[in-house]
C-alpha cells in the first residue's frame, strides 16, 4: 500500500482510494454521455464535433468546480459536527452519556472491528481524551482548498483523452467511435487499477466498471442527458 500512495503523491494525500475513483468515474461518464449522443447529431461536421468537445471539457471544469466546492462545504460541516460533539463531551457530568455520545457517532465504523466487551472501554477513552483536548477551529482550511483542487484536476483531465483521437484522425465520425473506445477502455482501468486496494478480481472489477459505466451512460441518454 505504501507504494501505491507514493505512486499516486498529492491526489493520495489529498482524496481517499474512493474519492478518487469517484472522481474519475465521474469525468468518464460525463464526457461519455456527451461523446455518445454525439454520434447521432453532429454526423460528419467537424464544426460540431469541435464545439462538442469544447462543450465536453467546459461541462466537466464545471463540474469539477461544483463538486471542488462541495467537498469544502461538506468537510467544514463535518468538521462542525466534531466539534459540537466535542463541546457536548465537555458540558457533560455524565461519564455514560459521553461515551453514548461517542458510541452513536462513530459505532457503524468500530463496531465491526472491536468486540462487544470492549467497546465500552473504547468509547469510554475516546470520550475523555475529547474532554480533556482543547476544542480545535472549525470551518474551512487550507487543506479543504488543496483536496478541492485536486478533485477539480481530476475530473478535468479525466476527459482530455476524449480529445486525443480528434488529433489524429480527420474523419469525425471515426475519431468520435474511437474516443468512445478510448473512455470505455479508461473505465476498464480504472476498475482493474482500483482492484489492487480490495480483495476483489482485477478482471472482474474491470468489466464490472465497464459495464457498470456503459449503463449509467444508457440512463444519462434515456432521460435526456
């Protein structure tokens, strides 16, 4: 795993494995959904096929800007959250509503992986560390910033190869099949790569991205997208 973060540098210490993959998906499925119903529109017009594309990358900086914001605004809630839970821990004079507090708030991910005797105890920990640790700030850092602008990277160059098979081919029908090919391939990848990170088949996860993408394009098309 330590190589793999390496391999990845900022995008890994910025994005989790599956806010990354999100991202990617993301961008490949937009851009997609564009390229796709292309086919049945700009037939051989190179004008069109060229304000498509614009159209493409234009949509996905969009989005990626949107989706950038959305973690700030998401992270400094969460962050808000925290440190409400904190201040309920320090306001209490009760041990056991402390660590009820912090059994409700991070039970669904402990649970699994403590046994049930020594949960208490767990909790019970936490809870006075929190109380005794001077509340930290809330609201935006300059970290939300950075992980904001690598998702807003990644969506982005996610549909640059769409544009790849434009330079080399003259014939816009052509070059719109083969980017077509190019970001169903991508989608393969993403899902053979992302294997490595779980216990799962990296053939499977392959076409199970393929597949999975090929349909949410179908649904994108099918209500007007």
């Amino acid at each position: 795993m330590e190589s793999k973060v390496r391999e990845i540098g900022i995008f890994a210490r910025n994005l989790s494995d599956g806010e990354r993959l999100g991202e990617l998906l993301f961008g490949l499925i937009m851009t997609l959904t564009f390229t796709l119903t292309a086919g049945f529109v700009v037939g051989d017009d190179q004008d069109a096929v060229r304000e498509l594309l614009i159209a493409t990358i234009g949509c996905n900086i969009a989005w990626g800007i949107i989706d950038g914001g959305l973690m700030i605004i998401g992270n400094a809630f969460r962050r808000g959250q925290l440190a409400l839970l904190g201040e309920t821990l320090r306001s209490s004079d009760r041990p056991e509503q402390a660590t009820s507090l912090v059994a409700a708030e991070l039970g669904d991910m402990v649970d699994p992986l403590i046994p049930a005797e020594r949960r208490e105890t767990f909790y019970r920990e936490i809870a006075n560390h929190v109380r005794n640790k001077a509340p930290e700030r809330s609201g935006m850092r300059a970290d939300d910033w950075i992980g904001a602008m690598v998702m807003f990277v990644m969506v982005v160059i996610s549909s640059l190869p769409a544009a790849l098979p434009f330079v080399f081919i003259d014939e816009p029908w052509i070059a719109l099949r083969v980017s077509n090919g190019v970001l169903l391939a991508m989608l393969f990848l993403i899902g053979w790569r992302w294997a490595g990170y779980t216990t799962i088949s990296r053939w499977r996860a392959g076409l199970t991205m393929f597949g999975f993408g090929g349909l949410l394009v179908a649904v994108a098309i099918a209500l007007g997208g």
